[in-house]
C-alpha cells in the first residue's frame, strides 16, 4: 500500500500530464488502419457490441470539428458513448494499490495543474475553439463527449505516473493499451451507438 509519495515523486507529475497532452495533440495525420482497429477494440473491450448487438461501429472521418459538429447538427440530442471508460478496470487496480487519501490528493493536485492550464487555454485548445465557435448552440450531448475527450489526458497522466514512477501493476494490458492508442492515434472522436466521428489532424475548425 502506497501510503506517501517523495516531494521528487511529486514533481514530476506536471511532466507526464505535458508528455500525454503531446500526445493528444500531435500534428500527425492520422493512420486510418491504425484508427479503425484502435476504435473496433475500444467498443469490444466496453462490450458496446454486444449490447447493440453488432460487431463493429461505422467509422466517419471528416477533415474538421466544424464538418463534425455540422454532420451531427449543432442542437443533436444524441447521446455520446464514453469509450474512456474500457480503462476503468485498470484505474480500479491501480487505486486500490493507494491509501485513500493519497490517491484522492494526487487527483486534486492533477486537477490544480488541468485549472491552472485552463486559464491559459492551453488544456484543451480543441474545446476552446468549438466553444468560442458555438457557444452556447451546441448541444449538452455534443459537449458533453468534447469533455470526455478532454478528460482521457488526466486519466491517462496519472495512470502512466503510476505505472512507470511507483510501479504500481494491473493485469489488463489490452484494456491500457487500446486506451493509450485512443489518446495517441484518435484523440477527438465522438462515439455513438452504432457510428463514431473521428476529426482528422492536425485539427482545425
């Protein structure tokens, strides 16, 4: 059990939460292949297959948010599918590994960096600009999956911090690699029941 953490230890969480935003919003294009197997496995790891009863979703690729945003309707009541949530089971080991009031003190130090940059508006550029764009006519659902993708990075941060810094282990490799390919190969998509968005990069409105 993980009971305190070295003021060293401490500093290097900004670090990973930087090494994973890199991550999120790197200027590559994307690798269709690699989307499409990394998006198939993330729906077959939450088990959304089978709960609308087919094997793979239909995948939609446009070049902009403003082509994505349009193509569902601003005002969409469509509710989005969180596939963050296939890292859930592993999120669970490794906090289980903490005392409960360490792991609840790293979440609010993690936080207090995701508020600092957001004051700067260097968090999520991708949220800041569909919101300046839309404001208040977007849709909850629309927003509301904009705010899951944002959310993959403090998860992912704190994870990967875990992992490699305190050597914490869990025993779902697939579950934390699909996760890490979502963040790295399709940061800004929007999953639905049957379909997913995905924004080509580098992203712009």
């Amino acid at each position: 059990m993980i009971a305190e953490l070295t003021p060293e230890q401490l500093m290097l969480l900004p670090a990973y939460r930087s090494k994973w935003q890199q991550r999120a919003f790197s200027l590559e294009s994307l690798h269709h292949p690699t989307v499409t197997n990394t998006i198939n496995t993330a729906y077959r790891l939450y088990g959304y297959s089978e709960l609308y009863g087919y094997s793979e979703p239909t995948l939609l690729f446009f070049d902009s948010v403003r082509q994505a945003v349009e193509h569902l309707g601003v005002s969409s009541s469509q509710t989005p599918l969180n596939l963050v949530m296939l890292v859930n089971p592993v999120i669970e080991q490794v906090r289980s590994q903490f005392a409960p009031l360490l792991w609840t003190k790293l979440w609010r130090r993690l936080g207090k960096i995701y508020a600092n940059e957001m004051g700067t508006m260097t968090a999520d550029p991708l949220f800041a600009m569909v919101r300046e764009q839309y404001g208040r006519t977007l849709s909850d659902p629309i927003k509301r999956a904009i705010e899951l993708n944002s959310s993959m990075i403090s998860d992912g941060a704190l994870l990967d911090f875990c992992i490699t810094v305190l050597g914490c282990t869990h025993t779902e490799p697939e579950r934390w690699q699909t996760f890490t390919a979502l963040i790295e190969h399709c940061p800004w998509h929007l999953a639905f029941a049957d379909f997913c968005i995905v924004c080509e990069r580098p992203i712009w409105m």
